[in-house]
C-alpha cells in the first residue's frame, strides 16, 4: 500500500475514532443525574420542565446523540418535531452553533440541558448522563 | 368565494417557494428576542393521483372530486399550511395555521384551521382554548403532515369516518413521567362544524354539538400505546332542513413503534351512532423499514359497516392494499410514491360516481413530494 492512501487510512480510523468520542449529557452544577428515558423525554417534547439544546443538524455529535440516547436518526427525530410543532404542543429544542454555546447556555440556566464531547466538560457544568 | 382552480393552484406553488425561499435567507440570522418570541412554520404537499378506472371517481375523505384514468389528480393530497406562534412567556402562546386544501367544493380553498391560546400553569399541565384538531384517533391530529408521516397518505378506511377535523372549544393535557414512561391523560370539549357536499354544488352542514374527548397516551422507547374516545350530538343540516341529533361516538386502539430502523403502526377503530346501518369498523397496519435515505412500506387497511345478522342492514366495506417508499431527499423534504389496489363492497367509498358496470376495484398510482419549513 503506497503512503498516501496508508495515511488517509489512518486519517479516517482517527477520524471515526474521534467522531465516536463518548458524548455526556450535561446540565448546572448541583443537577440530579438523569436517566436515558428522561433525557428521551426532555428532547422529544414528552417533558417540558426542562429545556433541551441542541447543536447544529451539521454537528456528527448530533446524530450521534440522537442515535444513542433514543435510536432514532436525523429524519425521525425531525418527523418527531414535525408531530409536536404543526399540534401547536411545543417547539423544538433551541440551536445553538457549538459545543462552547451550549456550556455556557447549561451553566448559565439550571432548567437548561445540553450534550457535548466528554473531552469538554469542565467544572462549569455537571454531566448528568453519559452515553457511550 | 370560489377561486379559479388553476390560478388557486398557482398561487399555492408560489407561496409555497416563496416561503421556503424566505426560510433559506433568514436561516443564518442570530436569534434576539423578537425572533424568540414570534416563530413561523409550515408544511405542505404537492402530489398526484391517478386511478387506473374511468367508471368511478376515487375520492377522499369529504372531497367531492378524485382521481381517475383521465387525469393525474393534484386535488387528492396538495396541501399548505403556515403557522405562527407567539410565546410572550414560557407559560403562555397563542398559535394560528391556515391550510389550504380540497374540501367539499370545487376549488382548493383556505381556511383559518386553527386559532388556539395555551396556557401551562404547571410543567406538567397544560390547557388550550379556541378553535384545534381534533385528536379523534392515533394520529388525527398530523395527518395533514405528510413530512411527519411514514405513509403517502392516511388510510380513508379509518381517518374518513370522523368527518370532524377541528372543533371550538377547550382541551387540558396532563404529561408526566410515571418510572421509564411518559405519560399523557387529554380531555376535550367543544362544538365542531364540518362542511361537504350532498352533490357538487349542494351542500350538507354537519353540526358535532356537546362534544367530549377523552386520550391516555403512553410512551417509552419509541414505542406509542394509544386509546380514545370521542362522543359528539351529531345532526346535520341541507336543503334548509336540520335533522334531530343523534349520538356519536369514536374509539380507537393505537399502537406505534418507530426505534432502530423498523417503524410498525396499527390501529382499531369504531364508529357508533344510534343509526346501526352507519356503524362502522376499521384497521390498518403499516410496516417499514429504514434503508438509508428510502424506507420502503406496506400497509393494509380495513373500513367496514358492521351489517346486521338478519340482513336487514345493508353491509358495505372497503379494503386497500398499499406498497409504497419515502425518500429523505434533502432536509425538511421528502419523495413519497405509493400504488394501492383498493376494492369496494357494496357500495362502500372511495369510489363515488359509480357507473354501470363498475367492477368495484382500482389501483391507484401517487407521487407526492411532502415539505417542512
């Protein structure tokens, strides 16, 4: 195998490696862990005491949390909100650009939920579920 | 006021482009507070339908026109609608959609569909006034929403018995979670008027007085278990004549499961009146399955009279048979085509103006393309 495509190999199992990186669900300091099933419920409209964030429909941690918190990938979770939205029952969780917005916003807002790379966290917010 | 169809039609692709541009434009906007405060959103569906008879019309829910083999029908599931919702506060929003669609009469026509304030005094709590969906079955509420919906179109067999799309009145939803469920109990009242035609041109008022409703919904893992009930004084009014009321009731037992790659739906329902010639049974099932960006489907679905023992009650079904495939094609749009081969007993829809000779089947051919913005 001849060295560009070794490298480009190599680039892309880091890159997957990288892209599968464990995701946490973190809201403020002082939050009461959650389950699975909670958080499912706060990113599906079923509970609506607390307010779920999200990142961009470009971000992989998207897809990936959605996949591993509920199974369900970006067009389900979409159809999901569709069904809330156009019954007039909720509006879907709020977007924000990065993972830096998102921590600031959770530590900012005790009813505030978000997730995020577990390479991320520091002690501003609290991870209340982890999802590998 | 009747619209010219075509012009109608026109004006409705144009709004829809229109808007979907607008989306485009304003997406990379930073939010404030106004924009928070003030939302829109819609949904619509451009489609066509063609049936491979001449000798009936096949028709949809109170329609008055369908498809047949002399033309591809776009009346049958084009539809949009626009939403707004204003939230000044985290427990109070007032919500407007207006969709456009067939109806009774000729033209596509456009019609304030919903027009609600809701109220949550209690996270858990939430209570809406003014005029909403009625939720008369699993998912009355958002069959309208191709986007939302694995299926082409909802099955006439089940969601055409109601009649009663909307009603005025009052809803309360309590929500909690109960272990590693999340629970909903929904109650409704309200009054609920529904125009059709008796014939082209002549039109029935059908009046839905005293309504009452009653869900409990419960959830866990993608998995959706529903039942329902919906009582209603039911007369109806044409020629100038109004009819003594009479007792109406819908229950339904729905289940939906959408988790990995598999999405499997089923429901029963049951009309019941004092008239027992009009009661009536239905079911469907719906299966898919997930493959990337397509995710094919079957479904089969059942709507039936329940005829009398001694045969003095005249027994009338309808029976479909469907197979078709959604494509995600692009974000908030999707591809849907579907064919069914739907069989009709004695006399029962969704053919109407039978001619003789009529063998009481037909396939039908749609192609839909379903947008959120």
């Amino acid at each position: 195998m001849n060295k560009p495509f070794l490298l480009l190999g190599c680039s892309l199992l880091i890159a997957s490696l990288v892209r599968a990186g464990d995701l946490v669900v973190i809201m403020a300091p002082g939050s009461p862990p959650l389950s699975k099933d909670q958080v499912t419920n706060v990113y599906i409209g079923r509970r609506n005491d607390l307010k779920p964030l999200d990142l961009p429909a470009s971000a992989a941690e998207r897809d990936a949390f959605y996949k591993k918190a509920m199974a369900l990938d970006a067009a389900q979770i979409k159809a999901v909100w569709a069904r809330i939205l156009f019954t007039g029952r909720g509006q879907p969780p709020r977007e924000l650009p990065d993972e830096a917005a998102v921590k600031r916003a959770v530590a900012a807002d005790p009813k505030a939920v978000g997730y995020i790379d577990k390479a991320n966290v520091d002690s501003t917010v609290k991870v209340v579920l982890e999802l590998n | 006021m009747q619209i010219d169809k075509r012009a109608s039609f026109g004006v409705f692709v144009s709004i829809s482009l229109g808007l979907c541009v607008a989306q485009a434009a304003n997406a990379d906007n930073g939010l404030n507070a106004l924009s928070d405060m003030f939302s829109y959103n819609g949904f619509g569906t451009v489609g066509i339908a063609r049936s491979d008879t001449d000798q009936a019309a096949w028709i949809q829910n109170i329609q008055t026109y369908g498809a047949t083999n002399n033309n591809f029908d776009y009346r049958t599931d084009s539809r949009l609608a626009v939403q707004g919702t204003v939230t000044p506060t985290q427990w109070l929003s007032g919500t407007v959609q207006a969709l456009t669609e067939e109806r009774y009469g000729p033209a596509m026509s456009t019609q304030l569909e919903w027009a609600f304030v809701m109220v949550k005094p209690l996270p858990d709590l939430s209570v809406r006034a003014g005029r909403m969906e009625l939720p008369t079955f699993l998912i009355s509420d958002t069959r309208n929403v191709g986007y939302a919906n694995l299926w082409l179109r909802a099955p006439d067999e089940v969601y055409g018995q109601p009649i009663f799309d909307v009603y005025t009145g009052a809803a309360a939803t309590y929500q909690r979670e109960v272990g590693p469920y999340s629970m909903s109990i929904d109650v409704l009242s309200g009054t609920s008027i529904s125009d059709t035609a008796l014939a082209p041109g002549v039109q029935r008022r059908i009046i839905g007085h005293k309504m009452l409703g009653y869900s409990a919904t419960l959830d866990r893992n993608g998995i959706t278990i529903r039942v329902s009930r919906v009582t209603t004084d039911r007369t109806h009014e044409e020629y100038g004549i109004t009819y003594p009321e009479l007792s109406w009731s819908f229950d339904s037992a729905g289940v939906t499961y959408d988790r990995h790659n598999l999405v499997l739906q089923g429901e029963f329902i049951e009309r019941r009146t004092s008239n027992p010639a009009i009661n009536v049974n239905g079911y469907y099932f719906l299966g898919g399955y997930h493959l990337g960006k397509w995710t094919p489907y079957t479904m089969y679905s059942v709507g039936e009279t329940i005829g009398g023992a001694d045969g003095t009650i005249p027994f009338a079904s309808m029976h479909v048979v469907s197979v078709g495939v959604r494509f995600d094609a692009f974000k908030n749009v999707d591809f849907k085509a579907q064919i069914e081969h739907a069989t009709a007993y004695q006399g029962g829809t969704p053919f109407e103006n039978q001619t003789t000779g009529f063998n009481n089947h037909g396939n039908i051919a749609s192609f839909v393309v379903d947008f959120v913005f």
